[in-house]
C-alpha cells in the first residue's frame, strides 16, 4: 500500500473529505511520527504496534567491492515492534 492508497482509504471511508484535506491529514501523521522519533521519543500506536529510533554506534565497515576499510558514521534507525493484536490479527505467533 502506498501513501496514495491510503489517502484514498480515507476518502472511501469519509466522503466529507477532500483528497486534500485527505492528504494533509495522512501527511501529518506521518510527519509526526518522523518528528518524534528523531526527537528519540518512542511512538506507540495502540492495537498496532510501536515505533521508535534505534542508535546505532560509529563503526569501521569494510567496502566489499574492493576490501577497502572506511569509517561509518554513528546514525538513527527506525525500529517497528508489532503489537501482540496486530500479530493475532495477522495469524502470527508472538
């Protein structure tokens, strides 16, 4: 599903709304949730599951085209941890 589907989820399933009020309002959540895991708040989404940002230390990598070593640099990573209903709904065990 892409962000376009699921503008248009939304249109299906509230007729009042514009595609682009439909927009705004799928692109502010996902703005939120972008905010706040650089923030390194954690982002719980009852009944579906939790976000949050997973550091990740400065390390030396090794390019394996050529075994060259190189530096690479400390960052943040998204994290997605299904909620146990989630997992039910889907038939996977948890």
């Amino acid at each position: 599903m892409t962000k376009s589907n699921l503008v248009a989820k939304l249109i299906e399933a509230n007729p009042d709304l514009s595609r682009r009020e439909a927009d705004l309002i799928v692109s502010t959540i996902f703005g939120e949730i972008i905010a706040a895991l650089r923030r390194g708040d954690r982002v719980e989404l009852r009944g579906f599951g939790s976000f949050r940002a997973k550091h990740r230390r400065a390390r030396n990598g090794r390019n394996p085209r050529t075994g060259a070593s190189l530096s690479v640099p400390e960052k943040l990573l998204p994290a997605f941890r299904p909620s146990r209903s989630l997992g039910a709904r889907l038939g996977t065990p948890t």
